[in-house]
C-alpha cells in the first residue's frame, strides 16, 4: 500500500504544528520521523490516524485521497498506530484485548476469542513475537506488551504502522528485539513510520528519514547520515553530547542509604538490602536494565513507597518514614520516570506545574497568598531558560508535547532549593538538544555543591553524567565501580555476569 500526505496543515489556535507537510511512504519502507520536542510528529501522526482533522492537505491512499474521521476509518484503511501510552487492560488475556482493539470504533467486533487467540498464534509465530495468546497483559514485560499493540494492528491487517517513540520505556535488549521484527514486517510488505529520539536507532533501520522543524519538513537527510549531522539537521544548530565536566570536588555525605528494603504492590522483594552513598558535588548514577528495582528504590526514597526494612538518611536526618512531602522539604528534588503519573497535572497551566511543590512558600507566597506576578515572571523565566515550547505559560500542561512535558518537571525540579537531586530517567522523550541541556544543567547542580543520584536504564546517560556508577541487579547492587569503567563490563554487570 502506498501512502501519501500532502501539504497537511494542522493549527492549535495561532499555533501551526504542521504547516504543509508532504510525505511519502512506499510498500515496506520505513520511513523515519526525527524532529525536536514540539516539532510536530505526534500532531501529522494523529492527523494521519484519524484522532486530528487537518485543517489543509490530503491523505492518499494508493494516489485515491482518503478522509478520515476517526480511527476507525484509518484503520478500516489498514493504517495502525502504537501509541506511546499502550491502551491495553492489565487485567484481561492477550487475546482478549485483541479482541476489543485499541478505541471504540466500529470495525471491531469481528474477531471472536477462538478466531483471536489463533490469529495471535499465527502472527507470533510468523514474525517470532513469542507472545502466549492467554498470557495476561500485567505478566508481561513492557517489551512484550508493545508486540502485543502491534499484533492489534496486525490483526486488523494493518499495512501501515505508525511507532510514536515505541523504544522510549524498553530495554537495550528489547529494542534490539524491536528492530529486527520491523524489518521482518517491512520485508513482508508492512510500511513504517517511526519516530524516536534516538539517532543511533535512526540510523539502524530507516530506508527514509524526514526531518521537521517548527512544524515544517526541512530535510530529507540519507539512512547514512552521521548522528551528529542528524542532531544538527533536528534543532538546526551543532550539538555537543559529551558534556564538559570538571573533576568532582566531594563534600559530606548528604544522602546516605543504608540496607534498604522495598516490597512491590505485590509484596515482591524488588530491592534487597541496597546501601550507598552521595557526597555533595558528586552524581552517583544507578544503571541497570529497567525492572531491577530501581523503580522502587526512587518512589522509597521520595516517600512514595513504604520501606520494609532500613534507612534513609538525608544531611543527617532520617527520613525513613517520611512522607513525600516532609522528604521535599528536607531538600530533595524529584524528575520521576513517569512525568504523567507522578510529575505532571495534565489539567494545570503550565505555571502551576511550574510551581507545584513550591505553592505554600517564598518566593510564590506572599503571606497566605499566591503572588500571581511572581510565579508568572518566573514561570516565564523558566519557560525561556529550559527552552519549553508553548505559546504561553497558561497552556495546559497536557497540550505540550510529550518532551516539553519533560522540561516542564526538569525546570521545577532544578529550580528548587536543593540539598539532593534524584533524577530517574531525567531525559525520556527529549530531543537531542534537549538532553544536552538538561545534563548541563544536571552537572551545574553538581558542581554547585548539591548531591546528585541519577537513575538511568541509558548506559549512554550513565557514562555522560556519572563520577560513580552503581549497577543494580535483581535489587541489588552487584558493584559500584568509577566512571571510566568500560561500556562492555557495565553492560555484563547490568546482566548479572559477574565481572
Ligand atoms: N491538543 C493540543 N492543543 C494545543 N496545542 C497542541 C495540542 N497538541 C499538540 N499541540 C502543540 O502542537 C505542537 C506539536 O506537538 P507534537 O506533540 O506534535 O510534537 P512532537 O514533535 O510529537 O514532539 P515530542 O518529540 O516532544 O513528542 C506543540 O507545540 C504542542 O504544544
Ligand atoms: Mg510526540
């Protein structure tokens, strides 16, 4: 099948987020979407799936113009998307979500569970998903669940899949995995279009890239291009990814974990006796396959999470049983890993989030009040330092783009008074520019005498930012070893092959 956008012009109020994008997309291609956080990716891929009526332009299919109004039709047209948040219910079986589809939309229904749990047999066994048709959707991990939203698609003989940064939340492993079966569909006639932030994944399976900026389409750059001649292309100026930093200079130790222990929702063991240490001006980063217990050692720390045994200790003071918000005002800060679920109120203004953990103090408050001015100025302030794309600070948060959100939590944070820094994937979802920004921004803190703790399944992140590196297996912590450590015996550690 042969796709066609043509001059799609799509606006938010005086806001143009595709202005006259043109795109092809041939039989078993795939094609490449690269462009900076509020380029407009998402927008061109929910016009081009049915979510987003375009205000100009044409979808064509196989050179006939197509309209859609709602998913339904562009899927009736064999066009499926996976979208970044998956849609699946934890709770009911693969094939049963197979069954109900992603959005209510008409052309489902026509499975029945026998038919399902066959067709999801046969397409798992085609392309080697390894995917168990009864397997409930909460046993899998998150690697497995997105093959499982491209067995939707492929179930409803999608032709065209659309991937909106589907490597964001998998593992180095799992993307490998991702890759290969992209290729396998691409062979089987399947055409793609994917979108990442990650160059190297870019360069490792596009047959096409388009790059767009500002809403328009600004190159057409080859599957060979350098990754920096790609970063330079996206935000249009040369970028710098390894950050220039200077030797440590260590203070006390400001955050001190000592033999803790930490239960999941399902009283599952996930951190296991963990002690470590962060001086002041040092990052410690945590690296380790995503489902180590990193997770879980982030929300205890935070006070999100109760701990079953142990202790935390921050400048002195223990704050073992804290609550989230006594553990803020002791002086941490917090990006958490999930913007959405624990960083963000989408419904908010921009300046609000802005100010979340900082309402009920200077320089917000004037007496019992909230100086409106001050967090205004500020907001705007922040706005233009984190380079946050929106065309004001009283947008919702939930309009952002998903990388903008991002900046919106990494401004907060990194504007409070803070003792600690706690970062968990500080950089999900940015572009390139952006992550050069934000880990400079990462090392000021540090230098400026704070104790920094980063949590990253990004072994590239890891090696950026880290004066030590923790590798965390299993919810233990099989060794803490100096940055220069090389990326192989990282990788063996992360692995649990003892080094
Ligand atoms: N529903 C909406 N209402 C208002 N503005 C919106 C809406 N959806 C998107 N936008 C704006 O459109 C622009 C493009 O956003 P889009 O989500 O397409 O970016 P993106 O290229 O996918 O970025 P990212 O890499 O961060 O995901 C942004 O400025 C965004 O704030
Ligand atoms: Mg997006």
């Amino acid at each position: 099948m042969k796709l066609e956008l043509r001059n799609i012009t799509k606006r938010f109020g005086a806001l143009v987020a595709n202005d006259q994008i043109s795109l092809t997309l041939a039989p078993g291609e795939i094609h490449s979407l690269l462009g900076e956080n509020g380029a407009g990716k998402s927008t061109l891929m929910n016009v081009l799936y049915g979510l987003l009526q375009p205000d100009e332009g044409e979808i064509l299919i196989d050179d006939k113009p197509v309209s859609f109004s709602g998913p339904g039709d562009a899927m009736a047209a064999g066009i499926g998307m996976v979208h970044q948040h998956f849609m699946l219910i934890p709770v009911f079986t693969v094939a049963e979500n197979v069954v109900l589809g992603h959005e209510p939309t008409g052309v489902l229904g026509t499975l029945d569970l026998p038919a399902a749990r066959k067709l999801v047999k046969e397409i798992s066994d085609r392309f080697g998903f390894d995917i168990d048709p009864d397997a409930k959707i909460q046993d899998l991990p998150v690697g497995a669940q997105q093959r499982v939203e491209i067995i939707k698609s492929l179930a409803r003989n999608a032709k065209i899949l659309v991937l909106d940064e589907p490597t964001a939340v998998l593992t180095p492993q799992e993307t490998d995995e991702l890759m290969q079966i992209m290729r396998d569909l691409a062979k089987s006639g399947t055409s793609i279009i994917f979108i990442t932030h990650k160059l190297r994944e870019v360069q490792q399976v596009s047959d096409r890239i388009t790059v767009i900026r500002l809403g328009k389409v600004v190159a057409s750059p080859s599957p060979k291009a350098s990754a920096s001649e790609l970063a330079s292309l996206m935000v249009g100026r040369e970028v710098d990814l390894n950050v220039k930093r200077k030797a440590p200079k260590l203070g006390a130790e400001t955050l001190v974990i000592e033999n803790l222990t930490v239960l999941d929702d399902r009283s599952h063991q996930m951190v296991d006796g963990v002690s470590f240490s962060v001086h002041d001006g040092e990052v410690l980063a945590i690296a380790g396959v995503q489902g180590n217990g990193q997770t879980e050692l982030a929300e205890a720390i935070l006070g999100l999470r109760k701990i079953h045994s142990g202790t935390i200790h921050v400048a002195g003071r223990d704050l073992t049983k804290s609550t989230v918000r006594e553990v803020l005002e002791a002086g941490l800060g917090y990006i958490p890993e999930d913007r959405k679920k624990d960083g963000l109120v989408g419904d908010f203004t921009i300046a609000e989030n802005l100010m979340l953990d900082g309402s009920y103090s200077a320089p917000f408050a004037k007496g019992v009040q909230i100086d409106f001015e001050a967090r205004d100025r500020i907001a705007n302030e922040l706005i233009q330092e984190f380079d946050i794309r929106t065309p004001s600070a009283e947008t919702l948060a939930k309009q952002l783009s998903g990388g903008n959100q991002q900046k919106v939590v990494v401004a907060r944070e990194l504007s409070r008074e803070l003792k600690v820094l706690v970062a968990s994937q500080p950089t999900r979802g940015v572009d390139v520019g952006s992550i050069e920004f934000i880990h400079e921004q990462i090392i000021a803190a540090r230098d400026s005498g704070k104790s920094v703790l980063i949590i990253s399944t990004e072994l590239d992140e890891v090696l950026a930012l880290a004066d030590r590196i923790a590798v965390m297996y299993r919810g233990r912590i099989v060794g803490i070893v100096d940055a220069k450590t090389t990326r192989e015996k990282l990788g063996k550690m992360m692995a649990g092959i003892a080094a």
